[in-house]
C-alpha cells in the first residue's frame, strides 16, 4: 500500500515541476510465478500380447489397456527441481496386470566459482500383483521384462556429479547406483531376483575450442549384484567387480550435431564360486553410450543412438551383454501436428547359458495440439522377437520368439 502511494505522489510532482507523466512511469507490479506446474493424462489402448511369448500357456493373450497419470513439478531458483507423477494402470482383460506406479524425483544443480554439482535421484514404487509369471520353458529376456515392471518393487536411481574447472581443463568425480528390490515372489523361470548395480569414477578433460566440445579419459570401478535365485544359497548368481577405462566427447560438434559419447572397455571379474564364464571367472568387451543429434532444419530432427554393456539378469544366474541402436526422426508438420519414428534393434546375449535374444521394433506417434495446454497422442508399435540359439532343455528357438502390436490413444493437459 505504500508503495503505490509513493508512486502517486512522485507524478504529481512531476507534473507541477513542468514534466509530463511519461517522464517517470508508474511501474506495474508483477504478480509472482508459481513454481508448480500440473498436468494430466488418460491413454486407452490395446496389447495384443501382453506377456511377448507365441507359444505355451500364456500365448497371444491381449488385452485393452488404460491409464490415467498425474504430474505435479516445482522447480525452484535455488536449482531444486521435483517431479511426482503417479500413474494407474489397468488391464481389462487380464486384471493380474493392474498396478500403480509411484514416480519420485529430485534434481539439484549448483555452481560456484570454479565448482559445480549436478545431482538426480529418482525414486518408483510399484503396487502390482505380488507374485511373478510362470513362462515355463518359454519367453526370452524381453519377454520376461515386460511384466516384471508391472509388478510389486522398489526401484532407485541416483546419479552425482562432482567437478571443479581449472584453465587447464576440468576434473570430475561422478557416482552412480542402480537399485531393484523385487518384492514379488517366485513362480517359475520369472523369478525377479533383488540386483543393484553401483559405481564410481574420475574423468579428466577439456574443450579446445571456445563453445566447442569437451573431450575427457575417465575410469569406473563398480560393483553388479545379483541375489540367489529362489534365495536358495545352494544356488549360484552373477555378481562381479567390474572396471572401465573410458574416452568421452560432450557437447556440440557444430551448430547443428550434438554428441555426448563414452567408450572403451570393461572387465568384469566374478567369484570364484561363481558359474564359469568360456573356461574363466572373468569376462570383458566393449562398453558404449552414445548420443548423437542431428538439427536437419527448424522442422526436423535425427538422433542416433547406440549403447552396448554387460549387466545381470533379473530372473536367473546369468549376466547377460545388453545392446541397444535405435534411430529416431521428429518431424514438425506445423504448429498443431508434428510426427516422431523410431526404428530400435535391442539384444540380451546371455553367458554363460547359450542364449542370444533379439527385439526389433518400430514405433509411429502422432501428435495433434489442440492448444498451447492440450494435446493428443496416437501410437503404433510393432515388436518382433527373435532367438539365435537356446540351451535351454526341451525348448526350442522358436519358443523364445515373439510377434506384438501395441495400438493407444493418449490426451494431456497442462493446467
């Protein structure tokens, strides 16, 4: 209330003192901006199968699917953000299906002078059916995955990132850990085994150009769990110690590409009560995560993606190698409709077990925005399920392969 009398009286002096109002404009007050925002979301659609499996006792077994999901965000100038966003799942024709699913995440990011942190942590929680799916002698890795986010767990994913920039460059320590703690009991081949994977490292870099990429070396040390299979001790698991000796690129190579990009190799190294793996208890490769993006023009848009690591498996003793190369286009029709194409070949070659699964998909969204805060989404996704070889005892190839067609119709509103 004072202020704006002030502001009264200094133009009416301005006026008698011969000037005109224009000479000392009166401010007008901003009303602060909400940090929260809110939006909502309804998908209805149909899984033709819903458990990636052609043949056996759960074979082509589809159903209508609906969700409902809320998202409440914060983010504060402090470089606190939130993220809670719970989503109700439910399958109409095979109810064993429904869960909710509880999404928590946090990230901070903070800067000063020469040292900066970046720090996410995200936390979900699965209300679903307590007890797993009996596949039998059937089903591969991504077969046996697909359901097992649909049931009850804790999951967790953290990630620090420590780093202090000098003119010589940067050094950065980074911390990461991944969490399963499956509270589902056992039924059969799927019995999602509790597993974390956590690690830590130094990288050391620099950028040569101004506004360029930066170019580092970095190393991770690490540590995969993988409980006992049926919590039996008289059963064996996968966990290892594993290092990685790492080269990495972030940043933009020109206006138009960017990359972020690691590679190099891993060796993991496994209990000598462990399985053998090809004659030792000791296995390496290759390790990648890359990222690159491509502006074609204001409309278009190209990412190419490739990752490739070993990891353990949720359902048995096994690690497996996990591959992923995916390319994806975004296209802008015009202001109300732009499209997106993804074209993905996933692998799971297991060892020491003689299995190689593959999943190719190719999914195809259309989106349609009603208003700046409404919009709606077409779906349509093809997986096709392919085996190279199973040992797995009276089961074939083809016991590990599938076809799956997932159709849906989604609409979000930001309020």
């Amino acid at each position: 209330m004072q202020t704006r009398t002030s502001i009264s009286l200094l133009t009416i002096c301005s006026v008698f003192a011969g000037f005109s109002a224009e000479a000392a404009p009166v401010p007008v007050p901003v009303a602060p901006q909400s940090p929260f925002e809110l939006s909502v979301s309804g998908l209805i659609g149909y899984d033709d199968n819903l458990y990636l499996v052609d043949t056996g006792g759960l074979k082509d077994i589809g159903s209508t699917v609906s969700a409902a999901a809320v998202k409440i965000s914060a983010k504060f100038p402090t470089g606190v953000s939130f993220v809670y966003a719970p989503t109700v799942s439910t399958y109409w024709d095979e109810s064993k299906e429904d869960n909710v699913k509880h999404v928590l995440s946090a990230v901070w990011i903070k800067k000063l002078d020469a040292l900066s942190m970046n720090t996410a942590i995200e936390f979900a929680l699965v209300d679903g059916d307590g007890r797993g799916v009996n596949y039998g002698a059937y089903g591969s890795a991504f077969s046996t995955a697909s359901p097992r986010e649909r049931r009850d767990q804790w999951q967790n994913k953290s990630d620090l990132a420590l780093r202090y920039d000098t003119v010589a460059g940067f050094v950065r320590g980074v911390g990461k850990l991944q969490y399963w703690d499956m509270l589902t009991a056992a039924a059969g081949t799927a019995n999602y085994v509790d597993r974390y994977d956590i690690q830590g490292g130094l990288d050391f870099g620099r950028s040569f150009t101004k506004g360029g990429p930066e170019y580092y070396l970095g190393y991770r040390n690490g540590y995969q769990f993988q409980d006992n299979d049926f919590n039996s001790v008289s059963r064996k698991n996968a966990s290892n110690h594993y290092d990685r000796y790492l080269v990495g690129v972030e940043g933009k190579l020109r206006t138009d590409l960017k990359l972020n990009a690691q590679a190099g190799w891993a060796i993991h190294s496994y209990a000598e009560s462990a399985l053998v793996y090809a004659g030792t208890h000791r296995e390496e490769g290759l390790y990648t995560d890359v990222a690159l993006t491509w502006t074609v023009n204001p409309n278009d848009e190209l990412q190419f993606k490739t990752a490739q690591c070993r990891t353990v498996s949720s359902t048995g003793t096994n690690s497996f190698l996990s591959s992923l190369y995916q390319v994806a286009w975004k296209h802008l029709i015009n202001k109300q409709w732009s499209t997106n194409l993804t074209g993905r070949l996933s692998e799971a070659e297991y060892s020491p077990a003689a299995r190689d699964d593959f999943d190719y998909a190719a999914i195809l969204g259309v989106t349609y925005n009603v208003t700046a805060n409404l919009s709606g989404t077409f779906t349509l996704s093809q997986n096709l399920g392919l085996n190279n070889h199973n040992a797995i005892s009276g089961a074939t190839e083809k016991d590990r392969e599938f076809e799956r067609e997932f159709v849906s119709l989604a609409l979000t509103w930001k309020l």
